[in-house]
C-alpha cells in the first residue's frame, strides 16, 4: 500500500514515508528550535508548520503499518488454507504487483478480483489523457478512484479539481463551469474563473455527471471537442487542456437511448470505463476495510481503536450497507466515538439496529448462516467451532444458573479464562441469572 507524498524524493520512491526519514527531519528541526528565542514570528510559524506536517506523516505511517498488519494476518490466515484453496490467493497477487510496480492507491481498496479489475484498468489508463467514466452505487469510491487516476498520471502535481454536477443549480451551471465577466448578469461583481479554466493543465472530476441538464450537456460536449471555453458574458475564446474523469450511479447507456443523457456525450466520456462493484459483493474486504476505518478513526479522535463485540462483528460482516463504503466508514466513526472501549450492537443507529427477535434467531442457528457465507474451508470449521463452544457455554450457564464460579468448578476450567470465552462471546452470566429467578418466581 502506498500513501499520497508527491514531494517524495527518488531516493524514497519504493517507501514514500519511512522511520529513517522522520526521524532526520525531526532531528533537524529540534536543531532549529534551539534557537527559537533569536527567531521572528514568520519563522516560529513556519516551524510550526513544519512540526504539523511531521506529526501528520507519523500518524501516516502509523495507520500504515497498523493496516499492513492486519493484512499480513489475513494472508497468515490465507497462507493456512488447504491447498485446494490455493487460487483463493491469486487476488492477493495481483494487488501486491500493483503495489511493486508504485501504483499509488488508498488501503482502503481491498483484493477482490472484480476491484482489482477496476484498479488495473485504472493503472493503464492514468498515464494517458483519455476521458475516463466511472460508475457504481453510491459511496463506492468513485472520487476516490479518480484521485488514484489523477495521482498515478502525468498530471499528479497540477490541479485536481471535483465538481458535484448535482448540487449546481441550472442557472448557474455554466457560470459554475465556465466563469463569467463582471456585470454578465445580476449579482456578477466582478469577473470569475469558472471550474474548467481552475483545472487547466490539471484534471477535472465531474461527479454525477446523469444529474447534467441537456443545455449543460451540449456545452461540456463542445469543451471535449474543442477544449475552448466562453466565460457567460464574454466573447473571449479562452483555451483549456484539462483531462476529464467522470462518475455517475445511474445507467447513462439506458439513460441516452431513453433520450435524458446525449448519446454522443456518452460515448465521448466513456473512452475509458471502470465499474465499481458494490459491497455486498466483496464482503470478502469487509474485515480489512474495518480494521482500516477502526484506525482512522481513532487516529482521528485520539484515542485507542475501539473493539467489537462478537456479536456486533458478526452484524458489520453480514449487513447489506446500501450505503457501501461510506456507510461502513461511518459506522465506524460513529461506534468509535459513542462506545467506551467496546462498541456493541446498541450502538448502532436505531434504523439498522436488529431487532430483539432478530437476535434470538441469530444466537440460535448462527452456525448455519456462517457457514453457508463462508468463502473457505477454514472459515467454514471456524463458524462451526465458534457456534459449538458459544453453545457449550450458554447451556453451561443455563444449567448453574449463571454462576460463573460454578461453571469453572463443574468445567475443571480457570475461572480468567472462562470469563474471557464469555466475553469474547458476547455472553452475559447476569442474563442467565436472571432467568433462573423468573422461573423460580412463577414456581
């Protein structure tokens, strides 16, 4: 995995950010600070600067190799697979060469084969100057797809510019694209640079691009062909070299036969297409993209990466996210900022939250539905052997009334250790506790 460091120098190219380098820079700026008292505010200021950048680029390194470890665990596990599951690692292969060969791209972008689909094309394409079209649902990762685009090409060091074709009202669309002179039309006081001469030299990312009115879709089809743009009130032909990567969630092939989107637009911006899948369909990176988000977000709250409950893990590995990506990225920033050390199931939001019903049904036949989404053998004896001791406990209890110290007694087993199988169940002796003195009341 590679992070964002334009200003990486050749010598650093294969570890953009390294201990060896932060710690010479730390060095030399304490050497500085020793003479802070014969330095003016400019210069303090600057050196503040600079101590921000390197705390940033620590905590960098930091969720990089905390994300690397957890990758390293997942190909531990991999590499433990029977042999008949060998072609289960080819994905991993193919992201590690796209890693030696400094393809620049954000952890969060797993190994699932129809993504790693995506990201090769999107390796070819980057040098180029070709209009790209990306599409998936929503929070799939398209702007960030053309950033890995923008970053990996010819252009990585100019503008990157990102418009929302959505949120732009149709009167001010072309003001917005293309600038206007002062006194163009009411509230115009004075001249303004529009979004395409703002990305000259550099690239432009049109985001939901089906959202374009067709007045605002003839305009963008003249600026691909002509690459000139006409601020509003203007008649001065102004000259514009910016590559265009677009992204949409909708069907623009349906949309132009349906008559809502040009076809000739269309087939202009799709040069090259890269499809996104949807979560769902890789819930394969489902644990990497958690332990990822559980980092960021505790790089970003200060504070340690909050853990899951089994019962909550389960739940994040098995839930649709309609929202994708970020709908996960959010869970994560919201369970880590509400839940104290462990985050559980009443931490969720209330409209995902399952119900009590839900969880009875869970707790009682999770074994078949884990094993019917296992991707290996392992996983599945795994999902079968978690179920099996989760049900030894809970009957356990059931029977010594929820006295733990009972359990240990009649099981021979350490009493620590059984309260850690408890918990790493999610199971509450007081529940069964309870239980016994419901029945003992009705009795």
């Amino acid at each position: 995995m590679k992070l964002y460091n334009q200003g990486a120098t050749p010598a650093s190219a294969t570890s953009p950010v390294s201990f060896a380098g932060l710690i010479e820079k730390i060095e030399i700026l304490r050497s500085t600070l020793r003479w802070a008292s014969k330095l003016d505010r400019p210069e303090i200021e600057k050196l503040l600067k600079q101590a921000t950048t390197l705390r940033d680029e620590v905590m960098g390194l930091s969720h990089k190799e905390r994300f690397v470890q957890a990758a390293a665990s997942a190909q531990v596990a991999a590499d433990a697979a029977p042999p008949q599951q060998e072609v289960e690692r080819l994905p991993r292969e193919r992201r590690q060469a796209l890693m030696e060969r400094s393809f620049i791209f954000e952890g969060t972008f797993g190994d699932n084969p129809r993504l790693l689909e995506a990201l090769e094309i999107a390796e070819k394409a980057a040098p180029t100057d070709l209009p790209v079209l990306i599409d998936g649902e929503s929070g799939t990762g398209k702007e960030l797809m053309a950033k890995v685009i923008h970053a990996n090409g010819a252009r990585t060091d100019k503008p990157f510019i990102s418009v929302n074709c959505g949120a732009i009202p149709d009167s001010l669309l072309e003001s917005e694209l293309f600038g206007h002179k002062k006194g163009a039309f009411t509230g115009a006081s004075n001249d303004r640079r529009g979004k395409f001469e703002s990305a000259h030299t550099g690239t432009i990312f049109l985001d939901e691009i089906g959202e374009l009115p067709l007045t605002g879709q003839v305009k963008l089809l003249r600026v691909l062909e002509a690459h000139e743009i006409q601020r509003v009130g203007s008649d001065e032909i102004i000259s514009v070299d910016a590559r265009i990567v677009a992204a949409t969630n909708k069907d623009l092939r349906r949309m132009s036969q349906a008559g809502t989107f040009r076809e000739d637009l269309f087939y202009r911006l799709s040069v090259i297409h890269v499809s996104l899948p949807a979560l769902r369909e890789r819930r394969d990176e489902i644990p990497l993209l958690v332990s990822y988000f559980s980092d960021e977000a505790a790089g970003m709250l200060r504070r340690a990466p909050v853990r899951l409950t089994p019962r909550l893990r389960d739940f994040l590995l098995h839930y649709d996210y309609p929202g994708n990506i970020r709908e996960l990225r959010n869970l994560l920033y919201r369970l880590s900022c509400l839940a104290g050390d462990t985050a559980d199931l009443p931490h969720l939001p209330q409209d995902i939250r399952p119900k009590p019903a839900a969880l009875a049904v869970v707790g009682a036949g999770a074994s078949g539905a884990d094993i019917a989404m296992a991707t290996s053998l392992s996983e599945a004896k795994r999902a079968a052997s978690d179920e099996a001791e989760r049900a030894f406990l809970e009957r356990g209890l059931q029977e010594v009334g929820g006295t733990v110290a009972e359990l240990a007694r009649r099981f021979d087993m350490n009493r620590s250790h059984l309260q850690m199988l408890l918990k790493k169940h999610g199971i509450h002796s007081k529940d069964f506790r309870a239980s016994r003195q419901a029945e003992a009341g009705k009795g």
